[in-house]
C-alpha cells in the first residue's frame, strides 16, 4: 500500500528557491537538463524530488559533489547559508507513455507537470507552495521552441525564455516540434500588446478560428467582470493529441488536448464549440486563479479549480442563455459528482489525505467546489463577492494560499462569520434538505430541515394558482436543523417554487403531487425550476414503469408537449426538457428509494417512454425537425435551434424507422447534424450503412473518428461485443487517451451493456485497465470509476465487480494511481 499524505502533517519547505535556470538539449531517447537553483539560506539538509532521472553531474557552487538519487529523489547536505546547485540528468520522452513529464506526442516535444510531474524533468522541491522565476534555454532543431514567460533570445537551434513572475513547478512548460500558429493580437485595459498563438500541426491551422474567438472574449470578459489584465506579452497556446487531461493553464503557454481546440462546422459538434469556449476560457481565467495566486499544498486544489470553473461557468452563461447553462451544470453535477459523493469514492471538496494527488482530480473538487463558490456569492450579494475578489486579489497575489485564506478575505471584506459555512469544504457528502408547508390565514409557512449542521442558502418564489408570481425569489437561509419562514398577506395558497436555480448542491425531498409538479413545469418563473419539475417528475414515471411496469402517464406527456410545442420558448430549453432521464440516473433513483435497480428493465422502461412522448408528439415532430434557417453560426440561438431538431429527429426516427434521419444524415453539412441524424438512424437499428459512410468520410480525421467509435458502443445492445471488435480495429490507439477514452467511456455509459448480467462488461473494462496502467496510470486510474457504483446492484452484479477489482488488485506492478481507485472501491481503504 503507497504512503498516505496528509493535510495535518504539512510542513513548510526548507529553503526558499530565489532562481532557477534550465538548458535543454533535446533528444528523444537521451534528453539532457541541466538545472541551475539559487537557493537561500535554510539549514544543511536538503531533499529533492525526482523519479526516473539519470543524475549525471551534481554541483553546489561550482564544487562537483556526489550523492545516490533513492526512488523518490535525492537527499543532500548543503551549506547552512545561500548558495547556488547545479545538477545534469538525463531523460527519454520518447518512451514516456504516462504523459506526465517531458514526452513526446506525434514527434513533438511537450509537458504535462500538474500535480507532480516535475520531478520526472529534474531534481527539484516538486510542491506547488515553491515558486521562483524561469529562465529556460532550448536547444533542438525542431522550428519552434517554447516555453513558459516572454521570448527574450533566439538563434539557429535554440531559443530563450523568461518568465518574470515567481510560479511553482507545476506550471513549467516546455514545446518543441514542427508547428505553425494562428495568430492575432489583443490590447488590454492597461495598454499592453499582447501577441497570441494557437501552435498547431500544419493542416490544422484552418481549424483555430473558434478557439481564437474564445479566448479574446475571456480576456476581455476576465477584465470587465473581475478587473484582471494579462500580464505578460506572449499568450500562447499548443494543441497535442496525447494529453490525459482536457488543457493546462502553463503560465503564457497553455497546452491543450487538440479536441479542445481544432473546430470547423464539418467536424465539430455544437457541444464541441460550446466546450472549446469553456475550457480556453477556463485555462485564460487560471493566470489569477490559479497562477498568480496558487495553492499552498494539492488539499487545496479547490482553491483555484474550484473558484475557475466558477468563473468558466459565468462566463460561458453570459456568452450564451444563462438558463439552459445553469441546467447543463446541474446535470453534470449531479451525474457525475452526486454519484461520487453516494459511493466509495466520496470525499470532501478540501480532502485531508490522500495517496496519489492525480486520484483527486474530481468532480467534487471541481464541479461541488464551484457550486460552494456560488453559494457563497449567493449569501453575501454580488456586490459584496466583488469587493471580497478585488480584496483577494490584492492581499494575495504571488502567493500559495488556502482556503483558510480564501474565507477570511470574505470575513473580512463582509463581516460575516463563514465558520459555520467552511463545513462545506471538510466534510464529504450530499446534504438532504425537507421541506415542509402548512397554510393558515393568508400565512405561508415553509419548514426547511437538513441532515447536518450547514449554512445552506435555499432560494424561494411563490406563485399564486393561476401560476402568476406573487413573491419574487428570496434566499433562505438554513443554518439549522429546522427553520421555519412565513410568507404573511397572500390571498390564496401559493405553490413554492423552492430550490431556485439550485442554489444550493443539495437533495431536495420536498412532497409535491404529479399535478403540482405539471403546474410549475408550465408556469414557474425561475427557468432551472421549471425544467427540474419536469425532470422530476420524469424520474417519477420512468420509476413506476420500472418497478411497476405502468405505462407513461398522460399527465406527464400532456405537460411536456405544452413545453416543446411552445415556440416562444428558448429552443434549448425545450430541448433540455426532451431529454429523457439517463438509465443511470434512473438507477441511482431507485437505489435511493430502496430498490435494487435492473439494469435490463430500465433499459426496456426508457424506450417505451421515448416510443410514448414520440406518439404524443407526433403531430407536431415535423415542425420541430425543420432546418435551421440561416448560414451555419457557433452562436447560442443556431446551436439550441439544432438541439431541439436532433432531439425531435430521434423521437421522429422511433415512428418512421430512421427515414427522415437518413434524409438529414445524407444533406447535413455540419457535423451536429451529421451525428445527431446518426444517433438516431443507429436508436432506430438503422444505421449501418451511415455508419460505414460516416467511418469511410472521416477515417483520416482522428478526433472526428473519436466520434465514430463511441457511437457504436453507445448505441450497442451487446456494449462488450461491439467494443471488443472494436478494439482489434486498425485505429484503435489504446495508448492515445482520448481514443482510450472514447471506447470504453462509452462501454461503461452504456448502462446496460456495461451491466450485462454476464459480466462480460466488467470482465473487458478490467482486462483493458490492468493493460493500461503498465502505460497510463492516471487515465487508468480515472476510468476505473465505473465500477463505483458496485453497491446499487444486486447480488451476483456486485460479486462481478468485486471479482474484477480484486483481479486488478492483484495484477503485478500495479500503479499507487489505480490501486489507491481500486482499493477504496473494493473497500480495502477509507
């Protein structure tokens, strides 16, 4: 079992680091470092990280010296004043499939450091609350050589980089190889030019436009909305088709998966340009939060993803409909973060211990870490969470902080007292918040309870029974077990409306019949609320069809075509309210509820309620399928007009076979269509012609056949035999992540073909997981969460999986990043 770290045991580190410069030779198989540190004054024992590296020479002050590096680094004795070491190792990134270091993608050189990847370049004090400034040389004859900070020397062969500002390891960035840039410039507030590239493949520079677009608008946005300038006179970013992450925010040169950057029309989705948008602007908005003020130690990791998605997630709603962006989160919150905190994997937003930091890269970190942002800007008003901001980023520029450090910039810009409120980042869970009603006299009376001791702000409107609002939404907030609010002077007996834009990560039992939940997904003011009234009682009908094997009720079908038909209505709201809840929600629900989900009956239960709502909807299927008018457009109106027509398309194609499915398919030219009418034409089991057509067009297209790949499986009755042919397919890369990634992500999205009661599924997953890891541990580790469900399921399911984590358990020369994941899924570790 690895060692554990733990938040209790940190210690500052021994020296400071004043300065230090690099000089790389690049070579693939025998790359050589040479790292220059001033150190200041701080005793006479010194340890370094470092794995893997050949220490060639070692200097303090110019003095040859010897030391043994162990496994882990190197432990010296040095002067007990300031003084200067110098050491020379050797590496080889072309044999580094774990992406993490210096490696090669394609025959270009780059890096991936966070969390501690660092140390895999050179002997250094690998933790993020080190920070010195950069001066790096490269020598390479690839044309382009880059790294973090402003070029400051160029010749033939070699090229030079200084980053003025004081920066931890984890941001070092290196790029080397045959690139060509898109290019543009940007003035900020403060008059500075700012040159900006985005370093592709050549061939791919006619596909950076949109990624261009989006990160001017975040610049410009970061300024206007929270007063932040660029600081340096270079942005660049690179794209590199091995990355196990989505990007990283490298001070001036952010590196990026290339799907996240590369988007024309023709091969990029909707979602695809929506998720470009958020994630340029996601790294951009880290060079405050996140670079120039970073985390002390990796417990605080929330301390700046946290606060970033948070901002990603204000700007890409104010980019696009603030509505149907609130819906979108919430959806992801609670597929992927709401299952984390109901399983082994659940852990608090500030973890206190872990074994290997790459394991807490998670969607409670992340996803939760920005609703607590939110709900505090919620309890102290916009203008006070400005004030507090403008205080943080004053207070704490150039430093490693925590949260600790965070919350009293609030206390002290508000005068709250937040002790109560930092609960929300130590302990782990999904609160439960009751509400309760009682009406007497024109007094409303709304009770709140919850299963802990939280401050949880609940926002509330009322609406009177002809659905007009006659209290306009209120943050409520709870801070006790149980608190009860009055709403004095109304005429009649409202309908609340609670839990608005879901201002708080919470579980809401509130007992409402299916007529009032009809009656708000008709009439509530408060757009988050009127979908979730709809979804909710979805989930409902979809449960009762399950269990109890009811046909879909009138009630719901009846309410939900109100919405869809209705055209005055957002075209993504209407499509957001089509989409069916996922077999897995369903699942979670019914465990929840006490049943032991079947995997096979929800399966059956989901199609006979899009077969229902496609009926019901019959008539008006045709409209809603119409084109888009207009030349094709990124923007928010177009893409929530096509989101609305490919989810009518997949209703149409359960009652005409796929026919009009293969009419848009044959004359889509963008890929949203492209794949939407493919989607439906293989719901329809008719789409293996498409298929091939598709796979023929786009072979050469190595994101676009992500695409292709993941479709298959997802739409697969047999999940496992379709991705076991597929990974004998020549494309199939399983070294390459994001190819990885789309094939058995889409296994285990495929919930009943990953659930097959033969185990065939879990069999596969695992076989491929133990493979991995020898080459990949972080993505292994990342896509062994499927089997974090494991409880839910029945008896023989579960002996399945536990059969199969223990086999992963087992296999030689496991990773600590897929055993720390296995294990606690098996229940060897808390």
């Amino acid at each position: 079992m690895s060692e554990t770290v733990r938040l209790a045991d940190y210690t500052p580190f021994s020296h400071s680091v004043e300065h230090v410069a690099m000089t790389f030779r690049l070579a693939p198989e025998a790359t050589r470092v040479t790292t220059r540190i001033r150190f200041g004054a701080g005793g006479t024992a010194l340890r370094l990280d470092g794995e893997g590296l050949r220490l060639l020479a070692l200097r303090i002050d110019g003095a040859a010296v010897s030391a043994e590096p162990d496994a882990t680094g190197l432990s010296l004795t040095v002067p007990d004043r300031a003084f200067v070491l110098e050491t020379e190792v050797e590496i080889a990134p072309a044999g580094n499939t774990a992406l993490e270091g210096l490696y090669m993608s394609g025959g270009m050189y780059c890096t991936q450091c966070e969390a501690e990847g660092f140390r895999k370049i050179t002997f250094y004090p690998d933790r993020p609350d080190v920070m010195a400034p950069f001066h790096v040389r490269i020598e390479s004859e690839m044309p382009v050589l880059l790294s973090n900070g402003n070029p400051s020397a160029q010749g033939p062969g070699w090229a030079e980089w200084d980053d003025p500002w004081p920066k931890p390891s984890y941001l070092f960035a290196l790029v080397a190889g045959d690139l060509v840039a898109h290019s543009d410039r940007f003035t900020t507030m403060e008059g500075r030019d700012v040159a900006l590239n985005i370093w592709v493949r050549p061939g791919d520079e006619d596909r950076c436009a949109y990624a261009m677009d989006s990160l001017k608008r975040s610049m410009r946005w970061d300024e206007e909305v929270y007063g932040r300038a660029y600081d340096l006179s270079v942005f660049n970013i690179v794209a590199v088709d091995d990355f196990n992450m989505g990007a990283m925010e490298n001070k001036g040169l952010n590196i990026f998966n290339s799907k996240y950057v590369l988007a024309l029309p023709q091969t990029a989705t909707d979602e695809d340009f929506a998720r470009i948008e958020a994630i340029i602007a996601h790294e951009y908005f880290h060079n405050w939060t996140g670079n120039r003020i970073t985390c002390r130690d990796w417990f605080q990791l929330c301390l700046k993803e946290g606060l970033t998605v948070f901002r990603d997630q204000q700007f890409s709603a104010d980019m696009r409909s603030a509505a149907v962006k609130r819906i979108e989160d919430v959806l992801t919150l609670r597929a992927r973060q709401f299952r984390e905190d109901a399983g082994p994997l659940a852990h608090p937003v500030r973890p206190d211990a872990y074994e290997e930091i790459n394991n807490f890269y998670t969607a409670t970190v992340y996803e939760k870490g920005a609703e607590v942002i939110g709900m505090l800007k919620r309890l102290v008003g916009d203008e006070a969470y400005g004030r507090a901001l403008d205080l943080y980023f004053e207070r704490h520029d150039g430093q490693a902080c925590t949260i600790e450090d965070w919350l009293r910039v609030f206390e002290d810009a508000t005068g709250r007292d937040l002790t109560q409120f930092a609960r929300w980042y130590t302990e782990a869970g999904t609160p439960r918040v009751t509400a309760e009603e009682s009406w007497e006299g024109g007094t409303f009376t709304l009770t709140l309870s919850q299963d802990g001791a939280k401050v949880i702000p609940v926002a509330v409107g009322l609406l009177d029974p002809s659905g007009q609002e006659v209290r306009p939404t209120e943050v409520l907030e709870l801070t006790e077990a149980r608190q009860s609010f009055r709403f004095d002077g109304l005429a009649a007996r409202p309908v609340a409306s609670v839990l608005r834009g879901f201002s708080a990560p919470v579980l809401l039992e509130k007992p409402s019949s299916a007529e009032e939940r009809a009656f708000l997904l008709a009439h509530d003011t408060d757009p988050f609320n009127r979908w979730d009234a709809g979804r909710s009682l979805a989930k409902e009908v979809l449960s009762q069809m399950v269990v109890r094997g009811d046909a879909p009720s009138a009630l719901w079908l009846d309410a939900l075509a109100e919405v869809v038909l209705d055209g005055g209505l957002d075209p993504a709201f209407r499509a957001l309210t089509l989409r069916l809840p996922a077999e897995d929600d369903i699942a979670r629900t019914l465990h929840e509820a006490g049943v032991t989900p079947d995997p096979d009956r929800i399966h059956a239960a989901r199609r006979a309620m899009g077969d229902a709502l496609a009926e019901r909807l019959r008539d008006g299927l045709g409209d809603l399928v119409a084109p888009v008018p207009g030349p094709w457009s990124p923007d928010a109106g177009q893409a929530g007009a096509r989101a609305l027509r490919m989810q009518a398309l997949g209703l149409l194609s359960r009652l005409d076979g796929g026919a009009e499915a293969q009419r848009v398919f044959d004359a889509a030219d963008n890929m949203t269509e492209e794949v939407g009418a493919l989607s439906a034409l293989l719901d329809a089991g008719a789409g293996v012609a498409a298929l091939r057509a598709f796979g023929d067009r786009w072979q050469h297209d190595r994101i676009v056949m992500d695409k292709w790949f993941t479709l298959q499986i997802l739409h697969a009755g047999d999940a496992p035999a379709v991705t076991a042919a597929l990974v004998e397919h020549p494309l199939f890369d399983w070294k390459n992540p994001n190819r990885f990634r789309a094939v058995f992500g889409a296994l285990s999205a495929n919930h009943a073909g990953f659930h097959r009661i033969d185990g065939s599924g879990y069999r596969l997953l695992a076989d491929w997981l133990i493979r991995l890891d020898a080459a990949n541990p972080q993505t292994a580790a990342r896509m062994s969460q499927a089997f974090d469900s494991m409880s839910r399921y029945d008896a023989d399911r579960q002996a399945m999986m536990a059969a199969e984590l223990e086999r992963i358990l087992n296999a030689p020369g496991l990773s600590r990043d897929l055993s720390e994941m296995a294990g606690r899924m098996a229940g060897r570790r808390k």
